[in-house]
C-alpha cells in the first residue's frame, strides 16, 4: 500500500483452454507480465499475432524499483502506441549534475541535438509504466493477458514448446511455436531450461528510499554526489519522480547490514541529513538491495527467447536494464512475426542473440565500469579517482573521466552479420547497425516526425534533390520494392513541397529544416533501408532496386 | 603561458580508465606506489618539455594542498 499509488488487482479469470483435454496451441506464449513481458504481447498484438501473457501474479509492480526510461525507450513505446502517456505522466528530463564533497563539478545533457521528438529520458514510477502497458493490451481482444498463471514445466521439440501452468483451479498445459521468457533476472524459464546466467557479482550494498515531498527545491535533473557532507566517504544519486515522489539512492558499502539498515528509524535519519531538518517528508517504499552483471551465453533456446533481466543484468547505475529490455523485443518480436509465416531462416532467428548479445556485452561493462569509479575495488584506485574528482571542476580533461554511471544510449550492431557494411562513405554519427535519427519532417502537408513513419515493415528512405527525376521509370523501379516477398515501402525525401500521385506504398516526404539531409549525410539518390525495428540495416549513395532487395536479402539471412 | 593541456585529450575516457585501474589490480601498496613512480617517468620523458612538466607539477601539487 502506497501513500501516493493505488494498486490495480488483476483478477484471475479461467481460461477454455483449462477446459481442453487436449493441450490449445498458441502462436507465442510470454512468461511474465513486466515492462518487458508486455511490450512484447502489445508488439506482437500490433502485428496482429494472438499472443498469452503469462504472470504469476496479480498486480503490476510493487513499489517504484525501474525509474529511468531512456530516449530509444520512448521511441519504441511510441511505436507501441504508449509512448505519449509515459511522456505525459513522466518527469522530463536532460540535465545531470556531478557534484564532489560541496560543489558542482561539471553536468552534462543526454539531448545532444535539437528537434527530436522525445527527450533524453523520463522518470516514471514502473508500476505507472507497467499499467499503462497492461492498459495498451487490453484493446487488443485476441491478446489473453492471464494472471496467476505460473509457469511449473516447460519442454520442447523440434516443432513445439510445451508448458505446464499452474493456476487457482489447478494446472493445465498449453502448447506454442515460440516461448519469450521475460520472467526476470531469477528467471523461473531459464531455470526449468537448466540455463545459467553468469557474471559478476559486486560487493556493495544501496539503500532506495523513495520519498514524498512537495518541497520543490531540486530541478527534474540527475543529481549525483561524491563523497557529500551528509553521506560522508560514499556516494548519494537523486531522481525526481511524478507525485512529488523522489528517489533517493545511498552507497551503504559492503559491511552494512540489510536487516538494520531497512528500518525506517535508521533510513529516516539519512534522509534528514541530505535535506536538511526543515523539510517535511514521507518514506514511500525503501529497499537494501545488491546486484550484479550477468548474462546468459546464448538468448535463445531452440523455440525459447530470453529478454530482458533474465537474459542478462547489469547494475544500475546507467538505466541499462529496462531500457535494453525493451530494445531486446524491438529486435526479436518481427523476426518472430517471420518465423510463424515459415519465412524467417536461422541466421535471421539467430541474429537476435547475436546483436543483443553485443548490446548486453556493452552494457555490462559500461555498468561495470561505472560501478568500479563509484565503489573503487581497492585502495589504489579509490586514490585515482579521488585524484580525478579533484581535478574535474577546475580542469575539463579530467571531466570525461569522472563516471557516475553512463546512461542508456542503444547500441551500434557493429560488424553483425545481419547488417551491411558500408561500402559507401558517410560522415555522420549515424551508422549502419544504429537506429535511424528522428527529426520534423512534412507528410501530406502535415507535421510529423520520422521515427513515427518508421518501423513494423521494412522502408526505404530515398533522398531526391530535384522533384523532377521523379518519372515514371523512377517510380516503377520503387514500385518493385513493393511486390518482394518482405514488402519495403518507400519514401521519397525531398526537400521542397511537391505534389505528385503515387501507388501504394510510395509517398513523398518533406524535409524542410533539412535536418534528416544532414543527419544521415544524405546525398542525391542517396539510399537508407530500416528494418522494422527501425534499424538502419544498409544504405548506399547511389539508388538501385536489385542492390537494395540484395541488401535486404543479408538482413533476413538469407545470402550464404 | 600555459602549455599543459587542460582540455580533454584522450579519444576513449573510460577504456584508458580501465586500463589504468587494471593496473593495480593484485598489487600491494608498496607495489603500486612504485608502478606508479614508474608510470609518471616514463610518461614524463615521453613529453620531454620541463615547462610542461613544471606546469603539471604546480597543479597537482596545488590540488593536493587543498
């Protein structure tokens, strides 16, 4: 029971399959309805699969735990269809601030340019993020979203999963052609499986106080301490969350113990501390937690898919764990969504653990890292950092060097064997393996932005200096693109108005502030094809039909 | 005038980080003040400018007072 939260009950509902004497089979069934889970079942319900949703519980999270959700987020929540109301409810924000003992050292902006339609980040409770998810699913009447429905068995063969459930009414089975586990970092699925995931674990103990204030004198901006008057010789990182709720995080170090340290007696103390004896507060939900960086080897298991927490972890610091889950279903529920048409190969089935893999490798160590400045592993190197702090906010070199944790940004799929190589020069910082930029363009005389026409299917974006190579030629060529067996739909960018009728699958967009141009180092008849995830896979400068079907032919695998 | 570069330099902050932590990594005190000591030579040498060096002297040596 939350102060500033009500908690919806989900109730358990039986389903007909409980009634089947034989086991339903199911196109995909999900384990576990986290942030991961369900936007996994709300992607695949865009696309029109009837997906189950599995949780062993009934509610959505219990207290506030993720809070920091990452521009790439965002972008892939709007594709979802709830990007707008975590931006609504969420806490914006772009600035953070380093501060050593009593002063600001240096602060930095997680929104390096202009024009893009989401933020750098929001902070928003993940029980707010996680029923604006369940909400999403409910307008999909083919989604089963089903609670109190425990995973206890699972076995598969070459053509299917089969899950035994465990419910209020008893158990029952279900068959699937693909599982997602997204059931977390003490994944049940991945322990049925007899799967491991290993790393490292780190010896440091965080108290979370999350805390209700109304008291405004703090910005929506990341604040992070180093060894602060009132938390001496350790660190302390604040969040602003909606509802005058704020996260507030301590370093308690590896002696402390989590039983003493738990008690609101002890926490409130701590609190006081930092804000000082006149301001009045609330404890909401605290929490003594450790953590680790782990990963399993492999993501998939046969007809089984691991994403989220329970195909890998990292600490904390950087937002790096909700935000590479959601980056881990952008990946994989299109290339499932092939799969169930039998049009997907292995290459393209195996990509998924091969490029997430890459994403969580960077992850980790990006975490570990941050970890390792914040909480030095020994003497020496607690000396070197102290030797940085002291350096930064009076010498800038040293400033790149201070580590409070590097937020989420989404990976580059370098050198993955799904993305084509340039073979073309670009000189911009959007590469083949990234997701493509954003930026206000002009459709039909109306403002958008381009992320919001991107995604689900594969498109090409087609820079075209001069309305006037547009003929007939040009537009029967695009119009091949169309009749592939993977669709590509086309947009012709253009940087003035014009209007022209078009088939199907063609349209002309404008890009008036020229930003796309410059973003993507766009020249004439200069070419960018994006998965339906929005990755860029290849682009080249000069455009041609049978190159670009070549180029889409490597990114579903299917070039030996 | 100053000729120590004071602006950031190096291309990747947080590998040469890490490889300057890994350094210690098993070593003892003693161990790693002397690594240390050997580090600041050959690095010192490696610039070769006694004004530099002074410079860089003065600074660390200030931080150190505070």
């Amino acid at each position: 029971m939350l102060a500033s939260y009500q908690f919806p009950q989900y109730s358990y509902q039986r389903s007909t399959d409980q009634d089947s004497t034989t086991p339903i089979r199911h196109p995909v069934v999900i384990i576990g309805a986290g942030p991961i889970g369900l936007a996994a079942a709300v992607d695949f319900s865009i696309k029109g699969i009837p997906v189950v949703l599995l949780d062993d519980n009934n509610t959505v999270s219990v207290g506030s735990r993720a809070v920091c959700y990452a521009k790439r987020f965002l972008d892939i929540s709007d594709r979802l269809g709830v990007g707008q109301r975590l931006i609504d409810k969420g806490v914006t924000w772009n600035i953070g601030k380093v501060f050593f003992e009593e002063e600001q050292i240096y602060s930095f902006n997680m929104l390096a340019e202009e024009h893009h339609r989401r933020p750098g980040f929001i902070n928003l409770q993940q029980y707010y993020l996680e029923q604006f998810y369940v909400e999403r699913l409910m307008q999909f009447p083919r989604a089963s979203l089903r609670w109190k429905n425990k995973l206890i068995d699972i076995q598969q063969n070459q053509q299917t999963v089969t899950l035994t459930i465990a419910t209020p009414d008893g158990s029952y089975q279900l068959q699937a052609d693909y599982v997602l586990a997204c059931d977390g970092a003490n994944s049940n699925t991945r322990s049925l499986c007899g799967l491991e995931s290993k790393g490292q674990v780190f010896q440091d103990r965080f108290l979370i106080a999350d805390v209700l204030m109304t008291d405004q004198r703090f910005p929506a901006e990341r604040w992070f301490w180093f060894n602060p008057p009132f938390h001496q010789g350790s660190s302390t990182l604040l969040h602003r969350q909606p509802d005058n709720l704020w996260r507030i995080d301590f370093d308690l170090g590896w002696d402390a113990d989590p039983e003493v340290e738990k008690r609101p007696e002890n926490i409130i103390p701590r609190v006081k501390a930092f804000l000082g004896d006149d301001v009045d507060f609330e404890l909401e939900w605290t929490s003594v937690y450790t953590f680790g960086c782990r990963r399993m080897p492999d993501f998939r298991h046969k007809r089984i898919f691991f994403a989220g927490d329970s195909a890998h972890q990292v600490s904390p610091f950087g937002a790096r764990g909700a935000n590479s889950g959601i980056e881990d279903v952008d990946n994989l529920v299109w290339k499932i969504e092939l799969a169930l048409k039998g049009q997907a190969s292995e290459e393209l089935l195996n990509s998924y653990s091969e490029e997430r893999g890459l994403a969580a490798d960077e992850n980790i160590l990006n975490s570990t890292r941050s970890t390792d400045f914040i909480t030095p592993k020994n003497p020496a190197n607690k000396v070197l950092r102290d030797a940085v702090l002291t350096l930064a906010k009076e010498f800038s070199f040293a400033r790149p060097l201070v580590n409070s944790g590097r937020l989420s940004v989404p990976p580059i799929l370098r050198n993955c064997s799904l993305i084509s190589a340039d073979t073309d020069s670009f000189d911009c910082a959007v590469e083949v393996g990234s997701p493509c930029t954003d930026g206000p363009i002009t459709l039909r005389k109306e403002e958008r932005y381009l992320l919001s026409l991107l995604g689900n299917k594969f498109h090409c974006l087609l820079f075209i200096d001069d309305h006037k190579q547009i003929d007939q030629q040009l537009i029967e060529e695009i119009v091949r693109l169309k009749q592939c067996r993977q669709p590509i739909d086309t947009y012709i960018v253009l940087k003035e108005p014009y209007q022209l009728q078009l088939p199907d699958g063609v349209a002309i967009i404008v890009d008036h502030l020229q930003l796309i141009n410059a973003r993507l180092d766009a020249s004439n008849q200069c070419f960018y094809l994006i998965r339906p995830d929005q990755i860029i896979s290849a682009r080249a400068r000069k455009f041609s039909v049978d190159s670009l079907l070549n180029m889409q032919a490597h990114a579903l695998g299917e070039l030996r | 005038m100053a000729k120590l570069i004071t602006t950031a330099n190096i291309a990747s902050p947080d590998d040469f980080y890490q490889l300057l932590t890994d350094m210690s990594i098993d070593l003892s005190a003693e161990q790693i003040a002397l690594v240390n000591a050997r580090l600041i030579l050959l690095l010192c040498n490696h610039i070769g400018d006694n004004q530099v060096l002074a410079e860089a002297v003065a600074i660390a040596a200030k931080t150190a007072a505070k």
